[in-house]
C-alpha cells in the first residue's frame, strides 16, 4: 500500500455548537482538530491507510493537543514542525442543517519550512495538496510550491484541493485562481466543491466546469454536491454518483473524508495511475468515498466523526 502524504494546515477548531451560523452571539466553543489536509491524513489511516502529514504547529498546549490527535490516529508526524509563533485557530459557526462558515486567527500553520530531504520520499507515492491556507503567501506557500515541483521529479500521484475559504480571500478572488492553476494543470485528480468549481471556471453548469478544468490540465475532477452526491469527470465520462441518506449536523471535514476515502483506496493499487484509466472502478470509490462523507456529516468536528472502515460497511 503506498503512502499518502498531506501538506499544508493542522489548526484548532474552536466550533460554536447549536448556536445558529452567527458567530456575533456565540458564547460557547467547543475545541476540536482541524485543517483539511490534517483532516484527509486522519481519514486515511483511520480507513487502514499509510498517512503522513506535513505542516507546522505552534510550541504551546494547542499545538501539543494537534500532533497529539494525528498521533493517535496513526498519521506519521515525523516530518511536522514546530513553531514560536502561536498555533492557527478557527472559529467555525453551524446553521440548522450543518452547513458552516469560518473565521481564522492564523498563526504557526504560515510558518511551515521547505526541507529539501522531504521529496525522496515522495518518490512513486500520493501526495495530497489539500490546505485552505496554502496559497496565501509566506513560507507555508513556499514550501507547498516546491514539494509540488518535487512530486513532479519523483512519479508521485498528485491531488489537489483548494480548500476555498471566502474569510480568508475577501476581494481576492482573481488571485485565488490564478495560484490555484499550476496544481490543476499538473494534478491527476482535483476534487472541488461546487462554489469552487464554479469560481475558477465561471462557468455555472458543473459538466461545463468540469470540461474547462480538463482543459487546464487535471486528468480527474470529482465536484462534490452535497447530499446530492459527487459529479465525476473523467476525458471519457461524465456522471453523478449518488450518496447515501443521512441527517447532517455539522458538514465539517465531509470533502476531506470523501478525499481522504478516495485517496486511500487508490493507495491500494499497485499503480496508482492505473485508475486514471478504469472508469467504472472510479465510480465504485466514488461510491464508498460518497459515503465517508455523509457519515462524517452525521456528528461534531472533523476527525472525531471520520468513519472506519466497519462503518463503511454498514
């Protein structure tokens, strides 16, 4: 099985639970781990995969509390970092129906060091480029750039994320896109949600979208919809597979567990390339990835919910 290596933020969720989508009357938080790419690399392992997760945290309790989680779940943190600066936090509001939105205090996550050693070990692995913070400048952005470059000289199966947070590119949406275009054109599989997919191509229609983004570069696109499902693309065909029934109380980490899903089963291939060119068995993991995100839906915090591998077989 190859390893799965996840770049970019590990962070503090502080969540205002059943208190309504504003976060003005918020009186109550409750602290959970976040970070979307810290998010897919939990829900690899704890699916029976090889995960590994590259980022920075801060010298203090949080920070402690983060590589601590990832730890217990099995993530290897040899190659995380450590920071003086103060560890990310998010402060994240719920609606009724579990749809969220987010306000960031950023911190040790822009500090993450480029360490050349790093990309021998991308050699014939999956490297996941998945953080929400990534392409916001710093040294995080940085190094995210050149462990890219690096997966590109080593064979590695690339996937890419953008993780788009409206708090955090307030007038900046043009500029969201053009840095989010490199790791399209090169990727083998681009997983969007339907505002992103929407936004960097501006085009409204999801198979017009997922044809523009073909010809930028990415080989795969799978948009998630909800509960509606997951619309995949491929040069070949073009389908929405349906999810499972559930009700959701808090959508957070729902797009990293179906990555996180999808990421793992293809880990299980002896070439992972080889599902760039069997349609019908990437419809079959979209299925099982659909279903790793509604099961995530169904509980608070990201990786607290993710399911294992029993659940995905209820």
């Amino acid at each position: 099985m190859k390893k799965v290596y996840c770049i970019g933020e590990l962070l503090i969720d502080f969540v205002a639970e059943n208190q309504g989508s504003d976060l003005s009357r918020a009186v109550e938080f409750t602290k959970k781990a976040g970070g979307a790419p810290a998010n897919v690399a939990c829900a690899i392992s704890k699916l029976g995969g090889n995960s590994a997760f590259i980022g920075c945290v801060g010298k203090d309790p949080f920070g402690s509390y983060l590589l601590g989680i990832l730890s217990d779940h099995g993530v290897d943190v040899s190659m995380a970092q450590r920071s003086d600066i103060f560890t990310t936090l998010a402060f994240v509001s719920l609606a009724e129906d579990g749809e969220r939105d987010f306000v960031f205090s950023r911190g040790a996550d822009k500090e993450l060091k480029y360490q050349s050693a790093i990309k021998h070990e991308f050699k014939d692995s999956i490297v996941h480029f998945g953080a929400a913070t990534a392409l916001l400048g710093g040294n995080l952005e940085n190094a995210y750039s050149h462990y890219y470059f690096d997966t590109l000289t080593q064979n590695s199966f690339i996937s890419f994320d953008p993780n788009y947070r409206g708090d955090l590119w307030k007038g900046k949406d043009e500029v969201f896109i053009k840095k989010c275009r490199p790791f399209i054109e090169k990727s083998h599989l681009c997983k969007f949600s339907l505002e992103e997919a929407q936004l960097i191509t501006s085009r409204d229609d999801v198979p017009s979208a997922c044809s523009e983004l073909h010809a930028m570069g990415v080989q795969v696109v799978a948009v998630t919809l909800g509960r509606e499902g997951t619309f995949v693309s491929t040069p070949r065909t073009q389908k929405t597979v349906e999810s499972i029934k559930v009700k959701a109380v808090d959508t957070t980490g729902a797009g990293d567990a179906f990555i996180g899903c999808l990421l793992q089963q293809i880990a299980t291939l002896d070439h992972a390339e080889d599902i760039l060119k069997d349609d019908d068995r990437l419809m079959e993991m979209v299925a099982i990835a659909n279903r790793a995100g509604a099961i995530t839906t169904t509980n608070y915090g990201a990786i607290e919910s993710l399911p294992d591998q029993d659940q995905l077989k209820l």
